[in-house]
C-alpha cells in the first residue's frame, strides 16, 4: 500500500509542490532575515551616529577635559550599560590599525567597524576566564579628534545577534513545519485518491469479469472523480444496453433464419433424392431463391439499422423541405389505398426544412405507411398530417386499424419483435427498429397513441431555415 501510495501522481505531485513551497518560503523568509540583520545594522549605526554627534557638540564647546568629564558620568550613571567610550591618543593606541588597517583617517573623519570587544576595551584586574565576554563582536564608531586624540563609540553586538539568531532558529521551524505540514497533506492526498481509484479498480474488475450491471462509485463531492464516474457509467449503460441488444440480436437471428434455412435445405435434398422434371427443379430453385431473397432482406435491414445508429453519413445530411417530401409520399401511398379500398388523406399546408438523410427519412415514412397499408382493413382510412409549433415539426399518421396494445408499443421497437396479429403478415420484425434508429439519429422522437380504433404515430423533428441551396423534397 505504501509503494502503491509513493507511486500515485497526486502524492508526487503534492512532493514536487511541498518542495517548491519549502524553496520559495526559505527564499522569502531569507530575504525577510537578510533585511533584517540589515536595518538593525543600520539603526545601530545611526545610534552609534547620534550619540558621537551629541559628544562632538561637547567637544566644540568645552574641548578636550569637558569630553572626559562627560564620558566619565556617562560611565557613573550606567548608561554605558549600551555604550561603550574609549578616548585615547593614537600614540598609546591606534583604532584605525585595529578596524581598518591600512586605511588613512584624517583630522575630523569617521568609520565604522565590527569588531571584538578586547580589542577595544580591556579589564587589567579581571578575574581569569571573565574576558571571554569580551571576545563577542562590538560595533564602533571611530571619530578623529584634533590634537592627535581619537574617540570611539561603541555598542555591544551579542543581544542584536541573539535576537537574529532567535529569529533564524524560528525560520527552521516554521521551513521545516511547512515542509511537514505539506508533505503529510499530499499523503492524505494521496491515500484518497488511491481509495477512489482502487474503488474504480474493483468495480472495472468486475465489469471485466463478465458483471455489466457494476457502476462506477458517485459520491455527493461532485468532483472530478465523481463526473468521471458519471460519464464512465453513462458508458456502461450504453454498452451494457448494445451487449444485451446484440445477444437479443443474435438469438433472433438464429431464431429467424433457422426456418428459412431449414426450408432452403429440405427443398435442396428433396430435389436430390426425387426425380425432378425440368419444371420441377425450376419450382425447387424459385422457392429457393425466395428463401433467400428474406434472407437477404432481414441482413440489408440489419445493414441499415447499424447505419442509421451509427450516424456514419451524417456529413451528407441536407435540408429537406418537408412539404413536397410529404406530398410526394401522399401521393403514391393514395393510390395503393384506392386499390386496397382504404381512404387516404394527406393535410401539410407549409413549406419548412429539417436537416437529415432523404433515403433514410423516406425508407422510415414508407415503413410506416406500409404498416398502416397492411392493417387497415377495406373501407378503412389512413390521416396523415403536418403541423409546425415553434422550432418543431409534428407528423402524425393515424389509421383504423387493430392497433397495438399499450404495454406492446415500446417493445414493437426491439428487434425481429413481431405481435401476434402481424404473424399471419410478410416481414422480419425489424422495420420499426429501423424507424426508431432513423428518427433518433435525427434527434427526433416516435410516439404511439390511440386512434379510436386504430393507432396514431406521432413523429417530431426540429425544424431550421436553409443555409444552402442544397436542399431536397
């Protein structure tokens, strides 16, 4: 589990960013320490700078012994507790040597220096081992007096690099904190993320296996896992849906041609074993033919609804102008029904277009004129009309025919499904299979209603104006 873990691209991801985290918080944070030792550094000066200036105004006014003085009640009254004064001739002592050697000072200049404090101050009757205070660094103004007389100002360093390294001890903490904290945090990360992975895992697992029901875990998160999921079931359903189709399909279609087959065998070895005349054969041969004719119309039928569903010519979609489509079919269906007895009107008043394939859409208006054909009785009437509301076109069919039951009208649409009244009649079972693949590829829908006798097919597609001349009727 623990490989598992280190191996997920979340928790990689979450060391990869707690590291860049780390690297640009130890960046901030040391610019923020740097600047820091700075303006301490600075203020110190400054300090060091005011307090020099307030003993020069004194040495203006009062020269040398009033310099003394001043620094020796300084020295009584504590406040050298953060200053430091030395006055010494450079005869006897030379600071400039001892802060900057080798630099050349004149009458009335300043530098700065960090230095020890035993270079600068020393304590002869010291007890031993009480100078090593005096080893920690100072920082000192030194300032040349006339007269050969130099005056320094110092002030002791070890509370200042304290407070920075207090400061610096802090910055490891938090740098390490941070590091810790975002480090646990892609761990946490990566634990839920391996759980829904392993959890999409199974379930594939056992989709694997041969179980299609299995769906994909949603959770109430809508995350990205859970969309995923969604879509993956989604999938799921539509294969789970065509797997159930194509064994339905299959067992029909050993069902249905199995008859046929039979028929075709039977004919051929009767025609072997019996001494046919010339005629005889020619009538085995015909029925034979015949046979296989159905045989092949039930695969061209299969051919067109594995087109239709598979929208692989829908780049040849042109606009349709419904009104001469419509009356075009209305025309040659009204004369089979005069010839079979049977009333048939057709009502579209307008022109509107709907984009789609005209071999397609005529096969499935002719599927169903044929039904409504075949089930009408003599003396029967077939009503085929035309509406529009808003984007939409409405056709409806409507016949007095035996109809179909309602708890049979969505299952007419499965494959080589036939009722019990259409078993008498020529077919396969699947032309309305092939309607309903056509006008769903067409983003339209199918309906059956009742007639009052007989059935309504109500059809629905979107409607659009033309946007080329390549429209058909």
């Amino acid at each position: 589990m623990r490989l598992r873990l280190v191996n997920t691209t979340a928790f990689r991801l979450s060391l990869i960013y707690a590291l860049l985290f780390s690297l640009i918080s130890t960046g901030a944070i040391s610019f923020l320490y740097w600047n820091s030792a700075k303006e301490i550094r600075n203020q110190t000066d400054y300090q060091l700078r005011v307090e020099a200036n307030a003993l020069m105004d004194l040495y203006d006014t009062g020269k040398i012994n009033a310099l003394t003085r001043e620094m020796n009640q300084l020295n009584i009254d504590g406040h050298s507790k953060f200053f430091l004064y030395a006055l010494q001739t450079r005869d006897k002592l030379d600071f400039v040597e001892q802060i900057q050697p080798g630099v050349d000072l004149q009458e009335g200049g300043t530098i700065y220096g960090t230095v020890p404090l035993s270079s600068v101050v020393t304590i002869p009757d010291a007890p031993e081992g009480s100078n090593e205070q005096f080893d920690q660094p100072a920082r000192v103004l030194l300032t040349l007096l006339p007269d050969g007389y130099q005056m320094l100002v110092g002030t002791d360093l070890v509370p200042r690099q304290q407070l920075l390294k207090r400061m610096l001890n802090v910055i490891i903490a938090l740098i390490i904190l941070v590091f810790t904290l975002a480090l646990a945090g892609g761990v946490l990360i990566g634990y839920s993320v391996l759980h829904r992975i392993n959890s999409v895992r199974e379930t594939a697992g056992e989709i694997i296996e041969g179980d299609l029901s299995q769906r994909m875990q949603v959770t109430q998160k809508n995350d990205e896992f859970d969309r995923l999921s969604i879509v993956l079931n989604t999938m799921l359903a539509r294969i789970e849906q065509l797997m159930q189709s194509m064994h339905q399909v299959t067992d029909n279609l050993a069902h249905d041609l199995r008859n046929p087959l039979n028929r075709l065998r039977n004919r051929l070895e009767v025609s072997l074993i019996e001494n046919l005349d010339r005629k005889g054969y020619q009538q085995v041969q015909q029925e034979a033919i015949q046979d296989i004719d159905d045989i092949i119309r039930t695969f061209n039928s299969l051919l067109n609804i594995a087109q239709a569903e598979s929208g692989k010519h829908d780049n040849d979609w042109t606009s349709i102008d419904l009104k001469p489509f419509i009356e075009e079919l209305a025309e040659l269906y009204s004369i089979v029904a005069e010839e079979s007895g049977i009333t048939f009107t057709n009502d579209i008043k307008e022109s509107r277009y709907i984009l789609g394939d005209h071999q397609l859409l005529a096969q499935t208006f002719t599927n169903l004129l044929d039904n409504a054909m075949k089930f009408t009785p003599e003396g029967g009437t077939i009503v085929m009309t035309t509406r529009f509301e808003k984007q939409k076109a409405i056709i409806e069919i409507a016949d007095s025919g035996p109809g179909i039951p309602e708890d049979k009208r969505e299952e007419v649409f499965e494959r080589f499904i036939r009722l019990d009244s259409a078993r008498s009649t020529p077919g396969n079972g699947l032309g309305l299979s092939l309607v309903k693949a056509v006008v769903e590829r067409h983003n339209g829908t199918i309906e059956f209603k009742d007639n009052h006798p007989g059935l309504r097919t109500v059809l629905t597609f979107n409607t659009e104006q033309p946007k080329n001349k390549k429209a058909t009727g």
